[in-house]
C-alpha cells in the first residue's frame, strides 16, 4: 500500500523497520536513512535485505528533501533524535511528506523540551494539507492513548493522572541507559514539574518519589520527572486538574548518575579536550553500552501504565491502565529491549493509522485529538497487550 523512509537506525529505529516488515499488507516499500550507514547496514542484514538503505544527516535539511523527492514516501517516521524533529518538519512541509516522530523537539544547546516549537508548525502543515503526529511512542504516545481511552470509554470527566513508569528489569552492566544516552540523562537532570489544582509547580531534579505499587511488579522508588505528554494532556482534556509522571531508577543508576554529574561528564557545555571542542555528555554517550545492543541478556520486564481518577455517573472512581513488556520477548521477537520495543511499535502503530487514513486531519496533532480506539486494538494485536483494572484511589 505505502511506501515509507524511517530516519534513524537506532535502538527504537530498529524496532519501527522490523514491526513495519511484519506488516507488510500497509508498509509495502521499506526505506531507511541515518547518520551512520554501517547501523544501517546491520539493519539491512537483519532484515534479510528487505528494506532500502540510504546514508543521511537530517540536520541538513537540503539532504532531507532531496532523498524524500527520491523515494517518494508517503510519510516520513522520525526515530532520530529531538534534535532533527524540525529539521526534518521542514524537508516534510517542503516536500508535503507526513510526519510522526516520538519525541518533542529540544534544541541541541538548551536541555529544555516543549511542544510550543512544533505546534507553531500546525498551520504550514494545514495549509499543505499534510499531517504531523507527534510523540507515538509509549511515554509519550500510549500514555496518551490509554488516558484518552479512559475518557472515550470509561469516565465522564477526568480530573487526576499519575503515569507510572517502571522498569523491573537487568541488564547486567553497571551503567546503561535504555535509549539514547544523550537524551536520557539530558530528560533526568532537568528539574521536575508537575499539574496541581490546574497551576504548574516545578521542583529540583529527583526531588520527590514515593513507593509506588506496580502491577504485576510490587512496590518500587519511583521519582517525579516532568515528562512531555504533561504539556499536550492537559490542553487536550481541559478536565485534568491534577496529572504527575513517575519514573524508577535503581540506587546503583542514581549513583553512577551523581558521580558522572560531579565530575561534569553529563555537562552539555563543549570543553577543550586535545585542541578540539568536545561536549562532555556526548563523549559519555559513547563510551557507555549502546541501547541498540543490550538486549542480549535482558532479563525482565517494564510496566508503564496511568492511575486515571475521575466521575463516572456522578461518583470518584480511579483505574489504572497498562502494559507489560517482557525484554526476552522482546530479544527473541526482533532483536531488542523492552524500552526500544515499547517506542518502536507505537511509531509503527500510528503510521499505520495515519496510511489507513483512520486518523485523518492536516495539521500538527497528539494521539489524545484521535479516536483511540482502533490505535488501542493495534497495541493488542501488535505486541502491546493492555489491561484496565479498578484501583483505590489516585496516589497520595
Ligand atoms: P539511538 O541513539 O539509539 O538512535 C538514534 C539514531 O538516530 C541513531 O542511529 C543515530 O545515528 C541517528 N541520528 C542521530 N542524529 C542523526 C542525524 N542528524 N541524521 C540522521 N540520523 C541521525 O536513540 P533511540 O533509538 O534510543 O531513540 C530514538 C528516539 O526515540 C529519540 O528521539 C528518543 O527520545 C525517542 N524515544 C521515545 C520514547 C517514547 O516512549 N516516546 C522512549 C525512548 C526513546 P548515529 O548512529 O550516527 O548516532
């Protein structure tokens, strides 16, 4: 039915090519572009030689335009990093080529990410008459889905959301992150923010957490980070007063985290190092364990899911929907970890609602503006399996 190009042969890019090939009925032509091209030589290799590959830096948006007028896609799945969203929004807009990417734009300088530099996009896509989806990936993408599902389907108004996120699994190196390094340790130093009685309130970085009792996992530290999908929730479902995002870390990763901070490894401003500008976080980035290739001997599994608390007929009920993804089931399926699984099948997911034309609009849009329900039914059949189950109360 389409052809599509995937930017980024990442972790999670990865997991988007191979999703798509088991889908082959909507992604007919497969073609994927990145910065180094021996990822995406490997990647070809593990895809029996099934996809199309192609050397590019997005940052070059001339370089962008020029391989989409070659391959002609129908849309563009950015699993680069946030750094490229708008570069490569501008080679989509210039070429009228969707867009979905799974993460807002952050400028490169700034440790800072919000959704106002891509939603300034919505109507040069409009007028194109073309469609931006952003942040179809688990947190932020599922999350979104599975809240406004609960507002579809279960309640009358929400008023309260805590999205908790939990990673129960080893990996058996002292130190790795689970996506881009970078990213990662750039989105955990920040200073946590949160939605209360409709006013944002900020805090220092990890400054709060509290024991939180996972499904199927039991109780674990989980901190309050401040998490894109915040921002585009709150001005989807008006209703919400009150919604936190809570993420676990184990005391060995928030010790190694501190040292590397003390000794300014995670610093993003360039130092001199042998006559040559280096930025210290990008060189720990590549001396620590690569999340496209720590699969191996994963044990495991995450539970992400959202404490959704609201009216239905009049009384204060609270349910939580989630998922668990087991990383050996993920390794044996295509070769990667839970957190790059959990990413790359929702991009897959939403691009298919988008080719299917299910989802339809030109414009700059969130999951929360769709009817989400086909995009719930893919998550079951696609890997995904969700489960919605009464719980006491919203968290204290
Ligand atoms: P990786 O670092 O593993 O992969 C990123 C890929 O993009 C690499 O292959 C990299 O190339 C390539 N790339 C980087 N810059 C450019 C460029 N200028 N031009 C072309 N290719 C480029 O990251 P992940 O796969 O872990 O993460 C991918 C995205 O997914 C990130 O934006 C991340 O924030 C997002 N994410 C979203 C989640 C969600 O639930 N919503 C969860 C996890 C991640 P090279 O090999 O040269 O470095």
């Amino acid at each position: 039915m389409s052809k599509i190009l995937i930017i980024g042969a990442g972790a999670a890019g990865r997991v988007v090519t191979k999703k798509c090939l088991m889908n082959t009925s909507i992604f007919t032509d497969i073609h994927v572009a990145s910065r180094t091209f021996d990822r995406c030589k490997k990647l070809k290799k593990e895809c029996n030689n099934k996809i199309h590959i192609y050397k590019l830096d997005a940052d070059i948006v001339t370089d962008t335009i020029s391989l989409i007028k070659k391959i002609t896609p129908a849309i563009v799945i950015n699993m680069a990093l946030p750094y490229q969203d708008l570069p490569i929004m501008e080679a989509c807009l210039e070429t009228n080529t969707h867009y979905l990417d799974t993460a807002n734009y952050e400028p490169k300088e700034t440790a800072k990410f919000c959704y106002k530099w891509q939603w300034d996009y919505h109507d040069r896509f409009k007028e194109k008459k073309i469609m931006a989806l952003l942040g179809s990936g688990f947190d932020p993408g599922v999350t979104n889905a599975f809240i406004k599902f609960a507002d579809q389907t279960i309640f009358d108004t929400i008023e309260h959301i805590d999205i908790i996120d939990c990673n129960d699994g080893d990996h058996g190196h002292p130190f790795a992150t689970n996506f881009n390094p970078e990213i990662n340790i750039r989105e955990i130093s920040q200073k946590g923010k949160y939605y209360e009685n409709g006013n944002w309130k900020q805090t220092e970085p990890m400054a709060i957490s509290k024991t939180i009792n996972f499904p199927e996992v039991g109780p674990k530290k989980a901190y309050l980070l401040y998490h894109e999908e915040l921002e585009s929730l709150v001005k989807h479902i008006p209703s919400i007063q009150n919604i936190r995002f809570w993420m676990t870390f184990s005391e060995s990763y928030l010790n190694y985290l501190k040292v590397l901070q003390n000794v300014g490894m995670t610093s993003i401003k360039p130092i001199v190092f042998k006559g040559k500008k280096i930025i210290p976080l990008e060189f720990l980035k590549e001396v620590l364990p690569d999340p496209a290739h720590i699969s191996a001997n994963y044990n495991g599994k995450t539970c992400i899911g959202c404490i959704i608390t609201g009216k239905i007929k009049g009384q204060t009920k609270s349910k939580l929907i989630y998922n668990i993804c087991h990383h050996k089931q993920c390794h044996d399926e295509v070769n990667a970890q839970a957190v790059s699984y959990t990413t790359g099948v929702p991009a897959m997911i939403g691009a298919k609602m988008i080719l299917e034309k299910t989802w339809t609009g030109n414009g700059v849009f969130n999951i929360e503006e769709f009817n989400v329900i086909p995009f719930m039914n893919e998550l079951n059949n696609q890997g995904l399996p969700w489960k919605v189950v009464d719980i006491d109360g919203p968290l204290d």
